[in-house]
C-alpha cells in the first residue's frame, strides 16, 4: 500500500487528540476518510478543518463504538460513501484509573466494550470485505502499558484489556496475512495531547516526558507505507525518559516508587 493516494480510511476516536491528528496526516497523503467519534458537533468541526485542508473526501459519523448498532452503521454508512475500505484504524478509548477493589462495576463494563470489543466487533465487521478485495491495513492503537510486566498499579483492568487487544491483533495477522491483509498494532506511551495539556499536574519539565502526536502519526504511515510483503506487526512509539513505575500523570493514590 505504499501509494496512499485515493485509500480508502475509517479512524475511531478521531474528532480530537491521536485520531485527529491521525486524520489530518492521512489527508495530507490523499487518503479519504470516514472519521467516527460519540460528539457530532466536534466531528463536523474536524470535517470542515480537514475539508480546508485537503482535496479528499472526508465524513464525520456519530459512533459509540461499544454499541454493536453504531458499528453496523458507520461500517454501512461507510462503504455507501465511500464504496471500499482499505485501512482500519481502531483508535477510540476511554481510560480509568482505580486500585481495583474500588473500581466501580460499571467502570470495568466501560472499557471492557469500548476498549477491546470496540476494535474486536468493528475489525470482525469489516475484515469480510478486506478478504473479498484480497487487501487491507488494520491498525491497533494497544498502550505502552502493555510493556510492563506486572501491568501498572491502578490501571489493571485498563491495561489487561489492551494486553488482550495485544495479543488479538498478533493472532489476526497470522490468520489473515494469507489474504492480503496486514494487522499492526501501534503501543503509544502518554501523548502530548489536548487531555494532557488541560492536566494542571503536567509541569513544563514532565510534558518533556511526553510524546508528540506526530511521533505516532509518523508511526500509523511507515505501517501503511512498508513494501506489500511486509508487515510491521508492533511499533512501540515511547519515550525513553518515560519511567514506567512512575507515572507522568499524577494520581490521588499512593504509586510504588
């Protein structure tokens, strides 16, 4: 896939943040979107940015992408505007941070739909049309987290998932490389993002300890641009002045040294 111009792309999460940014990089490479997030109004908003920006095609689709019908429909929705997918990105998720024996039930439920079976459900609803046209790209954005062994404390059930998610993405690219279809899987450590900017705990010395969106943009189009018969099946994108037993992001509990 290494000419991008006129691919075919859905992002998750893309209204702001990584998947924005995600977007505006793959527009400027020619490839036409369907960009998926819960809020319209921001959605329309990185439409029109995009819309200025580049000469392709690009559309916002309200999803929720832990309910099984807003799947359906923005896979639907985006093969009427679009007629082929080429590339998944899976790159929605919402985070939480709790010692588990307080993590709230609900909270477990959260990430549980939209932080593994988000991506599961969209890439199964997706990967039949993939193997029809004998090609794709799938993209996973896992977690740096998932490099630490124990998995960090207060983010067990956070980061189990995206071990999971892990493990997932490895295990399609062995079932589906026959087909075309390449699966990689990104592991990000903590982004400088609008999330983390608007953290009034984020010092000018910590943010040195964050990465830049453009590192993981630069991470999603070297996977989309390697020869046919290569695929990078994981990209860890950190920072190396990131200690992992110490978490950049503050937290009211108590965190091993």
């Amino acid at each position: 896939m290494k000419n991008l111009k006129g691919k075919n792309a859905i992002i998750t999460g893309a209204s702001k943040g990584i998947g924005k940014a995600i977007a505006v990089r793959l527009a400027q490479n020619g490839i036409n979107l369907v960009l998926a997030a819960r809020t319209q109004s921001t959605l329309d908003e990185t439409v029109k940015e995009i819309e200025r920006k580049s000469k392709v095609k690009v559309f916002g689709i309200s999803c929720d992408v832990s309910r099984m019908s807003d799947l359906e429909n923005l896979v639907k929705v985006s093969l009427e505007k679009l007629g082929k997918i080429d590339i998944l990105i899976n790159n929605a998720g919402v985070s939480s941070q709790y010692p588990f024996d307080k993590q709230p039930l609900e909270d477990i439920e959260r990430l549980a739909h939209t932080n593994y079976l988000g991506y599961v459900r969209l890439t199964r609803l997706v990967i039949g049309h993939m193997i029809k046209n004998e090609a794709g790209a799938i993209i996973n954005m896992v977690s740096g987290s998932v490099l630490v062994e124990p998995v960090p404390r207060n983010f067990l059930v956070y980061s189990s998932l995206k071990v999971g998610l892990r493990a997932f993405s490895k295990g399609l690219f062995w079932e589906m490389r026959d087909h075309g279809i390449k699966v990689t899987a990104i592991m990000p450590g903590v982004a400088d993002t609008d999330l983390t900017g608007k953290l009034k705990e984020i010092t000018s010395e910590q943010k040195k300890r964050l990465i830049s969106s453009q590192t993981i943009e630069d991470a999603v189009i070297f996977a989309l641009t390697v020869p046919q018969n290569v695929c990078p099946l994981e990209l860890a994108v950190i920072n190396q002045q990131t200690p992992w037993a110490k978490p950049v992001i503050p937290f009211k509990q108590e965190h091993p040294e």
